[in-house]
C-alpha cells in the first residue's frame, strides 16, 4: 500500500468512528447526555477533530452546522494534501460517502 490507499483508508476509518460516535449520542437518552433520538446537539469529542491522518469537522461547522435532528454530516480532510470527504450519518447510522476530491476521488475510480 502507498502513502495514499493508506490516507484513504484511515480517512474512511476514522470517520466511520466518527458516524458511531454520532449515532451513540443519538440514541442515547437526554438523561444520560445524549440526544434522545435527535443529532440536534451532537458535537464531535474534541479528541478525533485532528488526527495523524486528517482533520474532520462538522460539515459546515464555521459558518452553520449541518447537524440535522435525523443526519449529520462531516467533512475529513486529508493531512498530506490528498483531499477530502465529505460524509453524512442518516438516521440509523449508516454512513454515507456525499463527495471525495482530489487524490482521493482519482484513487476511488
């Protein structure tokens, strides 16, 4: 494996880590600190924002957040200039791929 189908693979893992971590709060319930069904409230733990491999944000998280009480949507973006992928978490946890550019997209063909 190159340094790009490696970038890409942990770029794919971390945000599925990223969609279990959303769909956990979702359905956990408000007493416990959880969404009680919604992903209105939902922020990303600090600690996977900014990884060896990429940054990940909420979509749209400096200007308005993309959280969604039935989806949420994150932005990876890849730490040795590859591109990025642009994600969303639907309502039962499932995560799905919206865009991949740069590097990443071509590798994907």
């Amino acid at each position: 494996m190159d340094s790009l189908d490696l970038n890409l693979y942990f770029l794919i893992k971390e945000l599925d880590n990223l969609a279990l971590d959303a769909y956990k709060y979702k359905i956990r319930p408000t007493s416990m600190a959880g969404g009680g069904g919604s992903y209105t409230h939902y922020q990303s733990p600090p600690s996977s924002r900014y990884t060896e491999h990429g940054k990940y944000s909420l979509y749209g998280e400096h200007l308005l957040i993309n959280v969604n009480p039935n989806f949420v949507e994150f932005v990876g973006e890849s730490r040795k200039g590859y591109g990025s992928i642009h994600a969303k978490v639907d309502s039962v946890g499932i995560l799905r791929f919206l865009s991949v550019s740069g590097k990443l997209n071509d590798k994907l063909k």
